[in-house]
C-alpha cells in the first residue's frame, strides 16, 4: 500500500543530487571542528512545532547549549518556525540542512529520518557512518501496525536507538517490529513533560475531538471521499441533535481538530462549524494540540496516539470505533480493541450520544481506567527528556 506524505517531485532529484554531494564535499573540512557537538531534531514531517521532538528540542536548548547546538528541521512551505522564534531553525531541503547532517553527532526525529531531518535520506545514508541516529516517536504504539515502505528499510536499519515509552513498548519493538534489544531504550515520551500527571477537570464543559488518519483516504477522489465511512460518520456525529441539543443545553464546547494529512479535505467539514450548538474547528496552521489537551476536559476520539495523553492526565475519553473492523482489516492494531481501550468504547453515532448524556448526567470527570495507566507509561516524574539525552548524548 502506498502512502505519499509529501507531494511527488518536491524534491528535485538533481537538486538534491548538487546538494548532497557539496555538503558531503565541504564536511569533510569539519572532521575535526571543536565546539559543541551538533543534534539535528526534526518531527511532524516538519509542519509544526508539536509533539516529543520539539519538547525534547527545547529541554536541550534550553539546558545543554553549552554542550550541545541543537538545530530544528523546518518545512520552507511553512512559517512557523519564523513567527514562533525557533531556536536553530533549518530549512529542510536546504544546503545547510545536508551539511549539517553530514556534520551531526545525533539526530532525533519523531516521524521518519526522511521527512523529519534530511529530505531524500534514504538515497545517501551509506555517505554517513558518525551520526548516531534516535527515533523518538510521536506516540505510543499500539493502535497502529506498523507499516512498512520500501524507502524505510535501510532508514530503520541505520537507526541506533529506538526510545520507548515503557515496558509495554520495549516488548512491542522487540516482538512485533523485531527491533534489536540493544537499540531499544526505555526513557519515556518527551512530550509528558509538559504535564503533571494524574489532572483531571473539575467539571466537562470542553470537548477535544481528534480522529486520526488512514492511509486508505489519501487517493480519493472528492466524491470519494465524501462517500467514506469516515466523512459520513463524522457528519452524522457532529449532526446528531440529541448531541447538539447536549451540548448546547450543557453549555459545553465542541473542539474539532483535523489530523494534518486530512488538510486537503477540510473544506468539506467546515460547513459544520456551528457557535450557537458550541462546535468549532481548530485551525491546524495557528492552533496548539499541547494547549488544547491542557485546555479540553475530555477527549472524543477513534485512535489517535493525543489519547496517551489524556490517560496521562486521567481525563475521560471516548472511543468513536465507526470503522474498527475495515480498520482491523487494512491496517490492524497490537491492541484489541474490544478488550484493551482505556475508555468507553462506542461503536456508532448513537453510542456515542448515549455515552455522553451518561457522562453529563454523573458528572463523569476522571477516566475510571486511569489505573491502566502505568501498564503503557513508566515515568510519570516529568524527567523524560533528561532521561534521553543522557542515555544518547551522555550529557
């Protein structure tokens, strides 16, 4: 199955091939550079400053400068990194990003190395035997299986070090992704940083509503997709009376947050903004998800990893499995996902308003499986960047 995430000949193979090999060139005059040693980190295929690469490339800048230049890998289509003051921020795709990958001590991408920190890498990592490469992930694994792309084999064959989240995922790499034991490092997810642990709301008046990708979307066509289960579930959620009725008469907010590779489809869900029944879209270029789990009392979702993040904080959610038996069939989760959620699972629209009046009604602010918590988290003590950068870095 093919999945593009980036669109076709972005990357100008000549260009590329120019860049490449004048930045191999001219590193080579840096072999012996005294100064702090360098780290590329790079995450959400460069889009957005969210998620554990970017917690992880704050702790180092903001406590290892000295030791460590920490350099962040940006998308040029974007301008955030611009309007936000990123630290050390680099083009991707840019001839100072190949030089300073060719020049790095370690990279941590969230991702993939290829869209994350070096553009067309895959074509070029036999150039690069120093840089000590750290995938980080964005989340825990577990609802997805992992899918593996011809360009991604020799990537996650040079990767050094794989950082886990806990226990649970240390055996997950190493049974099902058949990761090496000596590269897989347990040290926690940066991004639970951010957080205390253990904060739920004292009352539900904010919804966050995220539902992830699937791959099996990107080709449609508009009519297509329109069509989907996903759209049309969707719509007949956020269309439900009794559920407008819910909020409105609750006074609780509906936050809509689109998944990122569902951005050229969003035209069609904003129809459905509505501020007199509390339902609003976030808006993915300005908006903040680490703001928004702090700001939402609960989360209504299918699958997205931001769920770690709210059992994290022992805060509700709500498990909208619409389409859990194609989803089973073309992608498959390591969770069962009848047994294993860590929330109320409702399988249709009506569940789903069911499961909400129930909440409203009881007052329901904590998530009652937040003791399932420490089965796929091991730290809770906010030390998981100091813990990774002193496992790979020694700093």
């Amino acid at each position: 199955m093919s999945v593009t995430l980036k669109e076709k000949g972005r990357w100008d193979p000549l260009k590329v091939f120019l860049k490449v090999s004048a930045a191999y060139i001219l590193s080579r005059f840096y072999r012996n550079a005294k100064g702090p040693k360098i780290a590329l980190v790079g995450g959400n295929l460069g889009e957005k400053y969210e998620d554990n690469a970017s917690v992880f490339h704050k702790y180092v800048v903001n406590n290892h400068a000295e030791q460590v230049t920490a350099y962040w890998m940006y998308d040029p289509a974007t301008d955030y990194a611009k309007n936000g003051r990123i630290p050390n921020a680099v083009a991707l795709g840019s001839f100072r990003n190949y030089l300073l990958f060719f020049r790095a001590d370690y990279t941590f991408h969230g991702h993939s190395l290829l869209y994350d920190i070096v553009p067309s890498a895959d074509k070029f990592l036999n150039l690069n035997r120093r840089t000590v490469i750290t995938h980080v992930s964005h989340g825990i694994e577990g609802f997805k299986k992992i899918l593996i792309q011809k360009e991604d084999v020799s990537l996650l064959k040079r990767t050094d070090y794989f950082n886990c989240a806990s226990r649970y995922e240390y055996e997950l790499k190493r049974d099902k992704w058949k990761i090496p034991e000596e590269k897989l490092i347990i040290t926690g997810f940066p991004r639970f940083d951010r957080y205390l642990p253990n904060q739920p709301p004292k009352e539900m008046k904010r919804i966050l509503m995220m539902m992830t990708w699937r791959e099996w979307l990107f080709d449609l066509s508009r009519e297509e997709f329109l069509e989907s289960n996903y759209f049309r579930s969707t719509i007949g959620l956020l269309e439900h009376e009794g559920i407008r009725n819910l909020l409105k008469s609750n006074g609780i907010r509906l936050q809509i947050a689109l998944h990122p590779f569902m951005k050229r489809f969003e035209e069609h869900f904003f129809p459905l903004v509505d501020q007199d029944y509390g339902i609003e879209f976030l808006d993915f270029n300005h908006a903040s998800i680490e703001r928004s789990i702090e700001e939402n009392d609960m989360l209504l979702t299918d699958i997205t990893s931001v769920s770690w993040d709210f059992l994290y904080l022992n805060k509700p959610i709500i498990f909208f499995m619409f389409d859990q038996q194609e989803y089973t069939e073309k992608r498959g989760s390591y969770l069962d996902l009848d047994k294993d959620l860590y929330g109320y699972r409702s399988p249709t629209v009506e569940d789903v308003y069911n499961t909400l009046t129930y909440m409203v009604e009881n007052n329901i602010t904590h998530n009652e499986w937040y003791g399932k918590a420490d089965e796929y988290i091991d730290y809770f003590d906010q030390d998981n960047c100091k813990r990774l950068a002193q496992r790979v870095m020694n700093v």
